[in-house]
C-alpha cells in the first residue's frame, strides 16, 4: 500500500492550491478516502472524506465551502481543492484510506504573505 501526495507549497492568504493523492497496492475503488492534517505537536486531524464511488463527502466545520474533495477511480487518485486559504490551514496534509493504512510522506501547506 502507497500513497503519494503532492500539489503542496506556499501560497498567500485567499490563495488556492489543488493536492493531489495517488494511491496504489489496495482496491481503491472499493475504499472510503480521506485527507488529514497534522501540525507539529498536535494530533492528526480529519479534514474531509469521500466515499468509494465519490456519492457522499463530509468536511469538517473549518474548512467547508473553501476546500472540495474529489476522486478519479480510473486513476487511483483523490483531490482537494483548497481555496481562501487561511494561515491556520498550514501545516502537513497525508491521505488515506478508512480503515487508515501505513501513511505517506505528505505535503506541506504553508499560507502566509
């Protein structure tokens, strides 16, 4: 199992960016996706899911109506498209699935002027 994430940088604050998860050695079509966050310190937060065939999508409070979570089966690939963004969405982004599985490198966010 892999996931690979990618899309992160530095960004100003109302700025957008577009992360991309590539995931492999799993059926990806028959699995619930997610992205979380995890800043220094803290405990790894859930940020938003999706289900298998892309039907249902939760967000947690902090970032609905700004960010939007999607998936392609035909690539093994989920995004998050993350717009307004703010200096509290800094911080390292992994995917995964539900149940999670060994996570992968991340990729960092980092919002400021």
């Amino acid at each position: 199992v892999q996931f690979v994430e990618s899309g992160g940088g530095l960004v100003q604050p109302g700025g957008s960016l577009r992360l991309s998860c590539a995931a492999s050695g799993f059926p990806f079509v028959t699995y619930e996706m997610r992205w979380y966050r995890q800043a220094p310190g803290k405990e790894r937060e859930l940020v938003a899911y999706i289900s298998n065939l892309g039907s249902y999508t939760y967000y947690v409070d902090s970032v609905k109506g700004r960010f939007t979570i999607s998936r392609d089966n035909s690539k093994n690939a989920m995004y998050l498209l993350m717009t307004s963004l703010k200096a509290e969405d800094t911080t390292m982004y992994y995917c995964n699935t539900w149940p999670t599985r060994s996570w992968g490198q991340g990729t960092q966010i980092t919002v400021s002027s």
